[in-house]
C-alpha cells in the first residue's frame, strides 16, 4: 500500500507581475483529468520544502489582478459601511479564507480572469466550506445539486464534491467562464450565476422589446441579484484600501497553503489524521467533501494538506505498520429492516446505522450502498464502480394490516380496523433541482463564526 505525494501548485507565469513567482515541476502530470491541471512533485525524489515558495503578499497579487470597474452606487457604498462597521466579521472571513485564496488566484489567473472573482466566495459561503443554505446549495461555491452535476461534481454516499475545494473551484470558475462568454460583462456573468442564465435572459429580451437597455443596471432582477454584484465591488474596496475603512488584512503568502496527496490504497479519516499529525479541525477544514470515514482510492480522490505536514505524513507513512482502512463497502441485495441486514452481514448494528447516518425507524432499500467494518472476508479496497455510482435510499416499513374481527356472532360480515397510516418515507439522495440557487451570506446578517448561506435565489445552469 502507498500513497502518492503530490503538490497542487500551478505552472503559471503572469505577465507584468514579477513577484508572483513560476510554479512548475519536471514531473509530469497524472492522467487523472481532475488534477491534470495540477504540477506534481514527488517527495520520492523531490521535497516540498526546497520547493520555490515565494513570500510575496498575496494581497498585492490580488489587488494587481483587478479588472472590474467600481460601480459606485448606493448599494455599493452601504456594503462597504456595513462592512467596515464589522471588522471582526471580516477578520473572520480572511483568516478563514488564508488556506485557499491562493488557488483560487492561481486558477483566476490560468483564465485570465480578473481577480475580483477570487473573492466570491466571500459573498457566497464567507469561506466556511461546510455552508448550506436550505434549497442546498453548499460548499464555498454555493453549488445546488443540478448545477454539481452539470460540471461534474460527484455527490454520492462517499462523497460531496460541491464542498471539495479543488473540484468546486474549477467547476465555478469554468461556469463563470461559461456565463461570461454568453453575456459579454463580468457584471452580467455574476449575476447570471446568482439568479440563473435563464433568468437574465428573460429580462434582457423584456428590455429589449420595450426599447431598454440590457445592462446590468438597466434590467430588472430580484433585490439579491441587484446587491450580489455590489456586495463582490465592496470586499474589492476593503482588499484595495483596508486601512481607509478601519480593516487590517492577515498576512497572506503567495505560495500554496496546501499540497495534494493521491490516495492508492483506501484510507481511514482518523489513519490519515493520524499520520499528518494534524488537528481534526484542520483537516476536515481542507477535506470537506469526505462524507464517511474512509478515503476511496477508486475514486481519484487526494488528501489536501498543508506543506510541513505532508512532509510528516509521508515519513510516518514509510513506518506504518498496520492497515491503513476499517472500512469497506457492500450493496444491499433486497430491502430491509436494518436489524436484518447487520445480522446478514454480521455487523453491529448500532455501528451501521452510525456510520451510514441510518435513523431509526427506517428499511434500507435494495440496491443501496453501506459502509461497514472490514473483515478478512472483505479484505479489498472498495470498487471503481461502487466509488463513483453508491447510492443509499430508505424507506419507513409498510403499516401493519388492518386487524379483522366477526361484526357479530355467526355473522359472515367482518369489520376491520385500520391504523393510523405510516408516512411513506423517500431516499436521503440528493434533491436534484434544476436551478443554480446560490446562497450568499448575505452581508445583512449578524457576523457568526460559522456562517449558513442564504436561499432565496432562483437560477442556475439549467433555469430557462
């Protein structure tokens, strides 16, 4: 068993911007085509710390990249009051924001795009990789079901890649891309993104017909979508000119904060832990999209961590002894109750319904997948196809029978008595709406430390 060090960081050159620094690598890149994008560096070979890492401020880099106009309305400006009356909400925010910024200016940059769209996800998710607002939209991209699928993002029993922060930030930025391309204005690509292409659409055409122009600030959208853009342009002014409005920025490197590790073999969340000796917090932080305990190598799937700690987890590796999974996958033949199944399958079953988020009261459906300990009977890793496809559907049991009894002595004629009816439960799959809702903290609200997206936005990939 093995795993694959590698660093995430990108060959770009920017032009004009000499202090950015060239990250490359003479290894070359894995097939897998979600990390293609990637340079690698092999610690069997290569040491993340003698890897080029300039110390540059970040902030520098970021604000060199701006592009877009100011729009100096009174929406704008309000943001920027509301913002700079609340510096420990944004203190907040950056901090949180220090472990991925630079990937996400690196792969801004890789586009072309300007670096204004690096801060989104301070509009929508305030950086808290665990946000969800109640139409579910999640992650920092505040990405719905539909639109996840769309671009790719795989949500299953395993995993969530909405909330994984290599694959969501690719996705977002390639769909920002996509809206930019179709509208022609950044403006309109950001709006498009909150309300839904449909949407803007719909009201250029109404525009149009009536003689109006098509704009941004000429078209009539929700009053969300008429603040999102304003709410991006006010974070662009306190990055631009903290010190005017009473915010001191965190220092930020310009360097990777995180390098990937590719998983060969199935691994356990607290192995891994364990070996990167690393806080929980911290890795779940960089690894949000893990949705149980194990780490699929079949499922081209990397272990974000920070610099000196892949370093620790790549020596404590080299000595580990024991397996590195408890965990492994089965399919469930027939539906039911999940007293059965832990008894077909030998297993606790306390610990499968743990571990599989199973509530009481329900019967697992045929055809789902469930984690459960692994034993010398199932000693592989889980399958290709089981990775990528598991699904786990339930279902509360049928109500009993009515209970039948004789109407009177002798009598042919019976009279039954029906429970009350059980409520036909569903699957805990994913709502597979057709519209990109997302969910922006909506600078509004009381600055709490875990911040949940608003949702009442209504467009997306798919919204005609």
């Amino acid at each position: 068993m093995r795993l694959h060090i590698a660093a995430i960081f990108l060959a770009v050159f920017l032009s004009g911007c000499a202090s950015t620094g060239d990250w490359s690598s003479d290894t070359p890149t894995k097939t897998n085509p979600k990390s293609s994008k990637a340079a690698r560096v092999d610690l069997k070979s290569q040491s993340v710390s003698k890897v080029y890492a300039p110390s540059d401020n970040l902030w520098i880099r970021i604000r060199e990249g701006f592009q877009m106009e100011p729009m100096n309305t009174p929406i704008e400006i309000e943001q920027v009051r509301w913002l700079s009356a609340r510096p420990e909400y944004v203190n907040r925010s950056m901090m949180r924001s220090s472990r991925y910024l630079f990937y996400i200016v690196q792969e801004v940059n890789v586009r072309n795009m300007p670096t204004e769209i690096a801060l989104l996800p301070f509009v929508e998710s305030a950086f808290v990789t665990n946000a969800k607002s109640s139409a579910k939209a999640v992650g920092l991209w505040q990405f719905m079901p539909a639109t996840g699928k769309d671009f790719r993002l795989t949500q299953n029993v395993f995993r969530d890649e909405r909330r994984d922060v290599v694959q969501s930030t690719d996705a977002a930025l390639d769909y920002l891309q996509r809206l930019y391309d179709q509208f022609g204005t950044w403006e309109l690509a950001l709006a498009a993104y909150n309300w839904g292409a449909g949407n803007i659409t719909k009201s250029q055409k109404r525009n149009l017909a009536a003689g109006l122009p098509t704009n941004y600030e000429s078209l009539t959208m929700p009053k969300e979508t008429r603040q999102y853009v304003p709410k991006l342009m006010a974070y662009r002014q306190i990055v631009l000119d903290p010190e005017a409005y009473g915010i001191v920025l965190p220092k930020l490197e310009n360097h990777p904060y995180f390098v990937a590790l590719d998983i060969d073999s199935d691994i356990d969340v607290a192995v891994a832990i364990k070996l990167a000796e690393i806080p929980a917090e911290e890795f779940h932080n960089l690894n949000p999209s893990f949705d149980k305990p194990l780490i699929l190598s079949n499922a081209n799937q990397q272990i974000l961590l920070p610099f000196a700690h892949a370093e620790i987890f790549q020596a404590n590796l080299k000595s580990y002894n024991k397996p590195l999974s408890s965990w492994t996958a089965v399919k469930i033949a027939k539906t039911e109750s999940v007293d059965q199944v832990a008894k077909v399958l030998a297993v606790d079953v306390d610990a499968l319904r743990s571990v599989n988020g199973i509530p009481k009261g329900m019967r697992i459906k045929a055809g789902s997948t469930v984690l459960i300990p692994k034993t010398s009977g199932r000693p592989g890793d889980v399958s290709m196809a089981m990775a990528e496809n598991a699904s786990l559907s339930l279902e509360k049991p049928a109500p009993p029978a009515p209970k039948c009894g004789k109407s009177a002595k002798g009598s042919q004629n019976t009279k039954c008595v029906s429970p009350k009816t059980a409520v036909k439960g569903n699957s805990s799959g994913k709502n597979a709406a057709s519209q990109h809702k997302s969910a922006s903290t909506g600078l509004a609200k009381s600055a709490k430390n875990t911040v949940s997206a608003s949702s009442s936005k209504k467009g997306g990939a798919n919204s005609q």
